[in-house]
C-alpha cells in the first residue's frame, strides 16, 4: 500500500473558507443551488469555524487546568460555558441537518478537525 | 516575487520548470544555490501548487544535490533572499551536507487514531463538583486517552520497522497529519534498495503503508523562514 505524495508534509493548509463562500454564493446567484441549499451551506460554514474556535478555546483552558492557572471556580465557569456551547452547537447542527462529518474540517498540515 | 524551493550545491543550467511552467534558476550567496522561480505575485497556497513544488524540487534533485525547502509565501527579491540564506550561512552548509542526495521514506500506521470529541465519562467525585468540571475533566481523560494511543502506535512502528534503520542515514519519529510516522532518510542511490525492503517488510504487516520516495522535508528543517510577502 502506498502514500501519496505529501501535500499535507509541505505545510500547506487545505482550508479555503473564503473561495468555499464564494463558490456557495456564485451557486445561489446562477441558480445552481437552491436557497435553502445556500443556506444550509452558510450554516455550515459558520458553526466550522466556531467549532475550530471552540476545539481551540477548550484545548487552551485544558492546558491551563494543567498549569494549574485556573482556580476552581473558574474551572466550573468555563466548563459550564464550552458545555453549552456544545449543547447549542448540536441543536443548530440538527437544524440545519448538519453532521460532524459536515463539519469535519480538512487543517492541511494540521490533520482533520476530528 | 521569488518562490523558494531548495538549496543546492551548484547552480542549475537553464531548462527546469517550476510552478506554472515558470523558469527555475539559482541565486547564489556563500556557495549555497537557491533554487528559485521568479513570479508577479506571491505563489497562493494550494493543492496543485504543493504538488508542482514538490515535483519541481524532485526534478531538479535528479540534476544538482538539493536540500529541499517547503512550500513558502516568497521572498521580495533576490537581495532580501540573500539577506536571510547570509544570515545562517553555517546551519545551511551543514544541512546540505546531511541531506542533499538524499530522499525520504514515511511508514505510518494504517489505523489513524482520532480523539473522541466527546468527554470521557469522569468518576463520581468529580462529577460531583460540579458539571463544568465535569465535562472540562472528561475531555482532558479523552485528550490523554488519544495521545496513550499514539504512543502505543508510535511505538509499535519503530518496532515493526527496526529492520530498516540499518538501511537508512538517519530516522526521526513524528506526529504527522494522519497519525505517528516514523521517517527514513535514505542515499538517492539506495532508494530502490529501500524500497524493495520497506515494501517486503510492510506487505506482511497490513497496519502499516510506506510513503516515499521524495524530497526529504522532514530532515530539512531550514533555519531560514518563509519570508511573508507584504
């Protein structure tokens, strides 16, 4: 079994929000996509990028529980927060009819989100 | 804009083709070779783009010894390229001489192991505290459960793969995109060799697949940034 080459190995991110905004709105504008297709695509390129914000808000909090920089309320306090967010985020996934896998972001060099 | 793609040992005739079919040439500084092409604006990163840097340096590898550079922003001009090689002008003689004529091989493991994005669930105790905590512990217990199992992957391939490093100039172990990978640096001119026995030695193990050859990144870690272009 053989690798491919290594685009990932050259530090080049795969992610394109940007030309993946514009090719969503060009589809609206000709008519290729449906409005609520537009939509749904809009949806899920906006809970994407809070869930990278999220993943990295979290893995940052995490650390700092380890350096022992947070104090017990403040522990509760975050964790109380990225929780709802996660409930909140699941809600407007199932909204949208979005899964995970919708969501699951190429980060190049990085691996995928998940 | 000049786009970077190696450092070679001599200059490079006239004839390779870089990205967008652009002419490849060398400026040279301190008797390192920076295999370059010109272009109107900085190279955008993508996909294709990665893939012509990559096989512009393998191409141009088959004519001069090369240390490879990865893929970059470009540089302003040939005298701001200058003013970075000069700066670190021994680091970069003394990785030419440890990887130019050189490739890479990359074996990973098959199986890639992806954190559960749920929390693990917590002990009693510390669910009792509270449920903030709860969830921030039950993500770290799967953040730790994630890394147990790369190391466990990580070291099962230098295991599986320790019958190569006799036939490699050097290893180095990593994290890559897909998982741990242990990687291989091989003389151009044993590269075939290696690869009958890294293939013989995979094919019986069916968690792992082998990457390679190509130019070797992973033991080119150049002291000279990728200049952003403003």
């Amino acid at each position: 079994m053989t690798m491919l080459p290594p685009t990932e190995n050259d530090g080049v991110t795969d992610v394109d929000l940007g030309g993946e905004l514009d090719r969503l709105l060009e589809a609206g504008r000709s008519g290729e996509a449906s409005s609520e297709d537009v939509q749904r695509g809009l949806a899920a390129l906006v809970l994407t990028l809070v869930e990278v914000l999220r993943e990295l808000m979290e893995r940052q909090a995490i650390r700092r529980m380890d350096s022992g920089t947070l104090d017990d309320d403040e522990i509760e306090r975050l964790g109380s927060t990225f929780l709802a967010l996660r409930e909140r985020l699941e809600e407007l996934k199932a909204t949208f009819g979005l899964t995970d896998e919708d969501l699951n972001l190429d980060l190049g060099a990085l691996g995928r989100l998940r | 804009m000049i786009h970077l793609y190696a450092l070679g040992c001599a200059p490079l005739g006239a004839g390779s083709r870089g990205i967008d079919a652009s002419p490849v040439t060398t400026i040279a500084t301190g008797g390192i070779h920076a295999v370059v092409s010109h272009h109107d604006e900085a190279v955008r990163p993508s996909t294709e783009a990665a893939l012509q840097h990559v096989a512009t340096i393998e191409a141009v590898a088959e004519r001069i010894d090369v240390a490879p550079v990865r893929f970059g922003r470009g540089h302003v001009d040939a005298a701001a390229l200058r003013t970075k090689l000069d700066a670190s002008l021994p680091e970069l003689r003394d990785l030419l001489g440890r990887v130019a004529g050189h490739v890479e091989f990359v074996v990973r493991s098959s199986g890639v192991p992806v954190e559960d994005p749920r929390p693990t669930e917590v002990g009693p105790r510390i669910a009792a505290m509270g449920a903030g905590r709860a969830y921030l512990e039950g993500r770290r217990a799967s953040a730790l459960a994630a890394a147990d199992e790369r190391r466990r992957i990580q070291d099962r391939l230098v295991e599986s793969t320790g019958p190569l490093d006799e036939h490699a100039v050097a290893t180095h172990d990593t994290i890559g995109p897909h998982g741990p990978e242990r990687c291989f640096l091989v003389r151009r001119d044993a590269a075939r060799s290696f690869t009958s026995r890294a293939r013989l030695l995979v094919g019986t193990d069916g968690s792992m697949v082998i990457g390679g050859p190509w130019p070797p990144f992973s033991f080119a870690p150049l002291p000279v940034p990728a200049e952003v272009a403003r």
